[in-house]
C-alpha cells in the first residue's frame, strides 16, 4: 500500500485497505500507510520492510545494500 500511495494509485488503495482489513491487519496502520515514516502505529521492522517495498516498486527499483542489510537483521 505505500507503494500504491507513492505512485497515487487509489484503485491499489482502496483494494489494498480491503484486503488488509479482511485480513486482520490493525485499521489505524491501514488509515496512515501514506506517512509511514512519521507514523508512530509502526514498527522497526515494518519501517524496514515497507521502505523495501516502496524501493522494489520505483522505476528503476532503488533497493540500496543497507536496506537488503537491515532486512536480514530480521530474517
């Protein structure tokens, strides 16, 4: 979804709230996805994981080593 709210998708938006709504995902994370960087609802590792999705979505994709290092602190 930030991926989707990065690019202005609002079809993306609105069928990624459904989705995650339908599949537990907590509303108030949900309802402020567009400013995950200051959102206090996130954690460390969903900051890491989102900021991954919104760098594999860019054209050209924009994943930097020190992200794919801070992911593999977690998995």
């Amino acid at each position: 979804m930030a991926a989707a709210a990065t690019i202005g998708c609002e079809w993306c938006l609105d069928y990624g709230y459904w989705e995650s709504h339908n599949r537990g995902v907590p509303v108030a994370g949900l309802k402020q996805i567009a400013r995950w960087r200051e959102a206090e609802v996130y954690s460390e590792l969903e900051r890491a994981v989102i900021g991954f999705a919104e760098a594999m979505s860019a054209t050209p994709p924009s994943v930097s080593d020190r992200q794919v290092d801070e992911l593999r602190q977690w998995f």
